[in-house]
C-alpha cells in the first residue's frame, strides 16, 4: 500500500516536471524567464566585450533589451506577449526591423527560440537578423545566439555570453 502510494507520487511529480522542462510552460512562462533578466549585464562578443540591458517597463508588459548602447552597433529588441504568443521586434542597427515568435517547438524551460516572423524596413534579399536563440543558463549567466541571413541564406551567426554585473 505505501509502495503504491508512493509510486503514486512520484508519477505524480514527473508529471508535473515534465512540462516544464520540455518548454509547455507555455510563452506566458518564458516571458516570465525574460523579465528575470531585469539589470545590467556584461557581454562578451567575438568584436569586443559591451553591455546589455533589460528592463521590464509598461506595467509590466514588455522587456527591453538594449544591447551595446552608446556604441555604433547600439540595437534594442522588445519582447511582448500577443495575445497567447511570446514576440519580438529587434530595432537593428542595420536599418531594419525583423519581428520575432518564440517557436514552442524548439523551445524548452531554458532555451528560447525566436523565428523569422516578417519584419519592416526589409527589401528582398536584404541582410537582417532571422533567428535567434537565448539560452538562460543560470541566474547569473545567459548565452545568445543570432543568424544574419543575406540574399534569402545564412551569412553568419554571431554568439555571445553574458554574465549578470554585481550590484554594489
């Protein structure tokens, strides 16, 4: 009896675990891992080390992420929920403005997926950034990695990793 009920349990909280960590919390879920973010933190890119930011600001319902600010490659990505969908706009120092869904499918609790969803600003063929994906490593560690595609094709990606700066 107490074997059963046990196994019981256990099922139980497997079965609980398993959303979550296969990605179903849902967007509403990886929305609230993005806003965790809030604070300043140190980035090391393969063009030199910088700064990104994220705030949670307009009661709430965004997250902005300001990368590389006072630099010539200052860019800002807002992320938002639309309705049950996790999106982003990135605001590209290139011009243009790729828009973003978090792609459920290739997602889990801590690696998030953004796919190409449209975008403004953008001629046939003309270069932007198409896909990206964070992955939160811990509290105090977070790694990007963004594809540039050019002329309908991959160019490159550029990753980088960022470490939470200490409050004083």
């Amino acid at each position: 009896m107490k074997f059963s009920a046990l196994c019981a349990s256990l099922v139980a909280m497997v079965s609980l675990a398993l959303p979550a960590a296969a990605g179903e919390g849902g967007d509403h879920a990886a929305f609230e891992r993005l806003k965790g973010l809030e604070g300043a933190w140190n980035a090391s890119t393969p063009a030199g080390d910088g700064t990104i930011t994220y705030k949670v600001a307009s009661a709430g319902s965004i997250v902005d992420e300001h990368l590389f600010p006072g630099t010539d490659h200052e860019m800002m990505t807002v992320y938002h929920m639309d309705g049950e969908n996790l999106v982003a706009t990135h605001y590209c120092s290139a011009g243009n403005q790729p828009r973003f869904k978090l792609d459920s499918s290739s997602t889990t609790a801590d690696r998030l997926h953004f796919a190409f969803n449209g975008g403004s600003n953008m001629k046939s063929g003309d270069g932007h950034i198409h896909e990206g994906t964070l992955r939160l490593v811990d509290d105090q560690h977070v790694e990007a990695e963004w594809a540039f595609w050019k002329g309908g094709a991959l160019e490159h990606t550029t990753k980088f990793s960022m470490t939470r700066r200490q409050v004083d």
